[in-house]
C-alpha cells in the first residue's frame, strides 16, 4: 500500500514519489516544480479574477490521492503503429520516456492566476492523460480518457496533449469523484496545438458535491491550427478554472465552448484570457450556463489583442439562464485592444430568467411548468451542443447534463 | 349540453387595472363564433384568461368547459382537457426544433406519461413512437401545405409573421383541440398568407370542435364563416348577432357600435394590449 500524505507536506509527498517507480529526470522536475510552487504566492483576493471566490474552506489537509489512473480506450493499430501514444502520463513515462521527457521539459507556464497551483499539479500529478499524435496522422475515432477518485482527497492529474504539425485529434477527457467526500481537485490541461493541426478536446467535469476544482488549462494554437475546447461543467462545489488560450501561430483558429449546470449551493467562476499574438488568427467563446436553486457562477473573460496581431477577429459570449430567484451569474467581460487593424472583437453577455410569455406558451401547448422549463433550458444549451462535432461525446455531455437539468423529454423527432 | 365553453359574468383584471368587466358568452360544440373589437377591448386579455396566464386575475364570474370549471386549473392541464389558443404573438422557443415540440406537445396532450410510473418506467418513456410520429407530421404538413423542411428549424425562432402563424396551425392539427381560440390569427398577414393560414384552418377544423375566432377585421370570416359574430367593447359583450353583424361593422366601423350601445369614444381604448414580442 502506498503511503498516505498530506497534499501540501512536502517531506511526505517526496516519500510518496520515493516509492512509485519513476525515473530520476522525472524526481528532479517534480523536486523543481515543488520548488517553484513553494515559491509562488497563492492568490489574494485582491486579484480581480480571485475577487469572487475565496479559498479559505478548501479542505487543504486531505490526503493525496496516489491510487487513480485514466483509464484510456484501446489505440487500434494503424494508430500505434502510426507513433501515437496515448495513456495514462504514469504509463507513459514507464513505456515512452524519451518522449514524456521531451514533451515534459518543453512545459511552459500555466494561467497567471493559477500559477501556484499549475505548479502543484506539474510537481504532484499522480495520475494524467498523455496523448501524442505525430505530425501528419489522422485519428479519426473519438479517443476517451476517464480519471476517477473513490474517496476523500487531494488530486491533481495533468492532462497533456500535443498534436504535431498537420494531425488530427479528438479527446474527451472525464472526471469524476464521489459525492459527499470532500475533496481538492487541481487538474490541470495542457493542450499544444501545432501547425495546422486539428484539435478537439471536450473536457466533461463531473466532480462530486464536497470536491473543489481549482482547475488550469493552458491551449497552444499554431499557426493555421484549428483548436475546439468544450468544458461542460456540471459537478463539484466549487469550480475556480483559468483558461489561457495562446492564439501566438498566424492564421490559428480557436472556438472555446462551455456548457455549465449547478444548483445547490455550487459555485462556478470561470476566467479566460483569449490571448492573440498573432495575426489572421481567430478566437471565439461562448459560454451557457443554467443556474438552479442557489448556484452562482462568475465569468471573468479577458481578450488581449496585442499590438503586432493584426486582421484578427474575437468574441467572447456568456450567457446565462436562471432558473431560481436565488440563482447570480457575473458575467463580466474585459477586452483589451492595442491595435487598430482588427477584423472584430467583441463581446455578449446576460444574465436572467426564462421569459414568463415563453413560459406560458410552453405551459398552453399541455407542458407541465418542469418539463417547459426543462425543454427551454435544453434548448438553450443547443447553441453549444450542436457545435459538438462527435456524436458519442454529444451523448456523454447531454447524459451528464440530464443529472442537473432532467431529462428533455423526447428530444428527437 | 355539457360540450360548450360558458362564460359567466367573467371580470379580470391585471394589476390594479380592469380590463373584462361581466362578460358573458357560450360557444358549442361545432359552432364558430367571431369576437370581434377595437385595439384595447380586452380580446387579448379574454384569450390569455380562458387559457390560463397567470398575470390575469379573475375578480369574479366563472367559466365552465365541459361543465367543468376551469379557473382553477394550470394552463397545461386545461390544454389536456382540450383546450387551445393560437397566440397573437407567438413565443421563440430556441433551440428547440419545430418536430421536437410537436412530439412533446403531442405527447403531453394524448400520450401522457403515467404519473405513478417512476424509476424505471419513466426512464422508458417515450411517449408516441418515432415513426409513428414522423407520419402524422408529415401528414399534418401536408394538410397545411408546409416545407418539410419547417419542422427542422427552432420553434418561432427568426420565424416571418406568417411562419408563425403557420406554426400555430400545425400545433392545433397535431393537438387536435376539442376548443380552439384563435387569437387575431389573421394580424400582420398579407391577404396570401392570410388565405394559407385560413385554408389551415378550415382544413383542421372538425365537426366536433368550438372555435372562438378573436379578430379585428371582418376579412378573416370570408374564409371562416361564423354562425355568430359578438362585438366586444370597454371590456363587455356589447352586441351580438349572425354573420351579417360583421358586414355592418366593416361598413360602418365601432364608433357605429358606440353610438348604437352609447358607449362614448375611446372608452377601452386606454386598455393596454400586450405589446409584440420583439422577433
């Protein structure tokens, strides 16, 4: 059995690392990352992005979780044959050391808010996803990724992706834990996109109802690449997740979706920074949530134009529907533009109830109040849910979502 | 005869403001009746309080639907008891297509899941069968002689007046009301799509079912015949008679009416209509 440490007890956490059979280049990032987690400062409230969502009850002093893995779905052979490796980080580092170790030193630092705690995950993962595609290779099949904890604890499991120049990806990458236990999830998403490649990944949250998810993900876009994020976030008690997407490759594309369900007393706050560096790229977001009981969530949507991108184009969007009186949302949207000559950047948001005429027609067609409401909240999630390309990732999210909002009822027709 | 809608001496008010103030009125089974009124006589309001919306408070009268009173019941149960209003201004559902609707209406009307079945058995339901369905729309759009490709898109969603109106149609088809209010079912339509919309009409109208016909114009009844036409005024049922009452009125206007009931100009007008939602 392997021993038991507190998450933040450094002493104890290099015994836990002492005993998995791991290499020493692999010791010494996770000595170096601690190091540099040591020395970076939490963050204040007196961050704007950290302003709304306090760190002060997340149950620091559970154990690490050293026993989950992701399960991964089988490669068939073309694909293995074709140099993709995809598997849990921990497989990977035992079956393809040269390349975690190449891909590993190339990391780059996480979002500005997260920095501590990108840090604690690259010095801390005990489990994770690997995915590497070659340059040139085409995966045409949905790949699947599932990391599950059973108990109380703290967890922080990388995934990281990279796609080559002129390959073709699509992950869904699932989380979950036990209700009831309470628990610190620090995942982190490190997804490098390279030239022209074409990248989908979904990332499905489906944290228990005692678990923070004080989440980071990181997205590379290379030149001409074509990079689709989902997040569809519909459990934990708190979610705080940083999102840089690095638009730096000329001519990049990005869409960032995001489908949010809480109720309850969770919280959701989300900040991005849609980056642009560089020019003819394009970046758009849009985010949909739909709040019950007293959920609240926050948007925190920053987009930086720099002042030698040029021709680009980006929105961001974040709507939300609440479905209680005592149900927030802050969307709050921040664009920064340090060039004149761009195609567009721009911004929506709201936030309100569903129309009480849109209600009472629903209501006159024999609907009762829950299943108009349920029919209203699923169409207003259509928005994102059809720009899921994947059929069984579509499935996954809207299987996921029904735990919150219900079941549509019949949807097909 | 039990299968008739009465309405009994109804008042209704929204807010402080009163806006039906004792009217009365009976339609049958198989009977057409034309209501009939200027901007702010309470159409609107009579429309919305028959089928249930909760803003219109009724301060007394009652009204009865198969014997039954209903002014107690929610807007979705007195749809299940065979009730249907065409809205004047129909409601964007997006993101919900216009098959998927009809399913779940359809379903919830003459297909409801079994209120005792849980777990299990409600994880199983799946109302009207699929294929079953796909025919009777097809059907029902031929009868109406609708684009297949209408029942793909989102429900009123970017929808042109007469799409709208058109959707209404196809709703009543698929639900097959025993009592139909159709509400100003002829505004904002060119006299084409007003002659569509009617020929829709005509063709899902059955021998047992009541229509109450709420319009401004006499033009929608050279399409719909009436065997009763009321006019409404400040609120109340002022005049009533055969077809030949909407002929007077279109020649000679509702300050003939006034001046026929002595009711002096503008009374009602003040009567706020909901306004159209934006599209």
């Amino acid at each position: 059995m392997a021993p038991v440490a507190g998450a933040l007890d450094p002493a104890a956490l290099m015994e836990v690392f002492g005993s998995r059979p791991e290499p020493d280049w692999l010791r010494t990032i996770r000595r170096r990352t601690w190091a540099g987690y040591d020395a970076t400062p939490w963050p204040s409230a007196s961050e704007e992005e950290w302003r709304r969502t306090r760190l002060d009850e997340l149950p620091r002093d559970v154990p690490l979780v050293s026993d989950a893995r992701a399960e991964v779905s089988v490669l068939d052979a073309d694909a293995t044959g074709a140099g993709v490796v995809f598997a849990d980080l921990g497989d990977a580092v035992r079956d393809h050391p040269e390349l975690v170790q190449r891909v590993l030193a190339a990391d780059a630092a996480g979002p500005r808010t997260h920095a501590a705690f990108w840090e604690l995950s690259r010095a801390s993962w005990t489990a994770g996803t690997f995915l590497y595609v070659p340059a040139g290779v085409t995966i045409s099949l949905v790949l699947r990724s599932r990391t599950a904890t059973a108990g109380a604890g703290a967890f922080f499991p990388r995934t990281i992706v990279v796609a080559e120049a002129n390959s073709t990806v699509t992950l869904l990458d699932e989380f979950s834990s036990v209700d009831g236990e309470p628990g610190w999830f620090g995942g982190t998403v490190d997804i490098r996109a390279g030239a022209g490649a074409r990248v989908r990944y979904a990332n499905l949250q489906r944290l228990g109802d005692a678990t923070w998810n004080i989440g980071a993900q990181r997205v590379e876009v290379g030149p001409d690449a074509e990079v689709t994020i989902l997040n569809a976030q519909v459990g934990s008690l708190v979610t705080k997740l940083g999102m840089d997407i690095l638009m730096s490759g000329r001519g990049g594309t990005s869409r960032l979706l995001g489908i949010l369900a809480a109720g309850d007393e969770q919280k959701i706050d989300i900040n991005s920074l849609q980056d642009l560096s560089a020019s003819n790229t394009t970046s758009d977001l849009l985010y949909l949530s739909a709040l019950y009981d007293s959920a609240h969530a926050v948007f925190y949507g920053s987009t930086r134009v720099r002042s030698e991108a040029k021709q680009t184009s980006s929105f961001q969007e974040c709507r939300n529907l609440l479905l209680s009186p005592k149900a927030g949302a802050e969307p709050i949207p921040v664009l920064e533009i340090e060039t004149n000559d761009i195609l567009r950047c721009g911004h929506g948001a709201t936030a309100g109830a569903i129309d009480p005429v849109q209600m009472f027609y629903a209501q006159s067609r024999g609907l009762s109040h829950d299943q108009a409401e349920r029919m209203i909240v699923r169409g207003f999630f259509e928005r994102v849910v059809a720009q899921i390309g994947s059929e069984a990732i579509r499935a996954h999210v809207l299987a996921a979502l029904e735990d919150r909002i219900g079941s549509a009822e019949v949807v097909a027709a | 005869m039990t299968d008739q809608l009465i309405i009994r001496d109804l008042e209704v008010s929204i807010g402080t403001k009163k806006i039906l103030r004792g009217l009365s009125l009976s339609v049958g089974q198989g009977e057409v009746h034309a209501l009939m009124g200027p901007n702010g006589s309470g159409k609107t309001s009579l429309a919305y309080t028959l089928m249930g919306h909760p803003d219109y408070h009724v301060d007394a009268g009652e009204v009865t639907w198969r014997g039954e009173s209903i002014l107690k019941m929610a807007p979705d149960k007195r749809a299940r008891a065979g009730m249907f209003l065409a809205f004047q201004y129909p409601s964007a559902i997006p993101g919900v297509t216009v098959a998927s609707f009809l399913r779940n209406i359809y379903n919830a009307v003459h297909h409801p899941r079994n209120p005792d079945e849980a777990g299990e058995g409600a994880i199983k339901y799946t109302g009207i069968p699929l294929a079953k369905f796909r025919r009777l729309l097809e059907e029902k759009m031929a009868l109406l002689s609708m684009d297949p490709g209408f029942s793909t898109r989102y429900v009123n969603d970017g929808f042109s007046g007469g799409e709208k109106k058109r959707l209404e149609m196809l709703q009543m088809a698929i639900m097959n009301p025993t009592l139909a209010i159709l509400d100003e079912t002829d505004s904002g339509l060119d006299i084409d799509a007003l002659r569509q919309v009617a020929d829709g009409i005509n063709a899902t109208l059955t021998p047992e079912m009541g229509v109450l016909l709420i319009t401004h114009y006499q033009r929608m009844l050279n399409y719909i015949r009436p065997d009763q036409v009321h006019v409404l005024l400040d609120g109340r049922i002022v005049m009533s008679g055969g077809e030949e009452l909407s002929h007077q009125l279109e020649a000679n206007g509702y300050d003939w009416v006034r001046e026929q009931v002595g009711v002096p100009d503008g009374v009602g007008d003040e009567v706020a209509e909901p306004a159209p939602q934006p599209a």
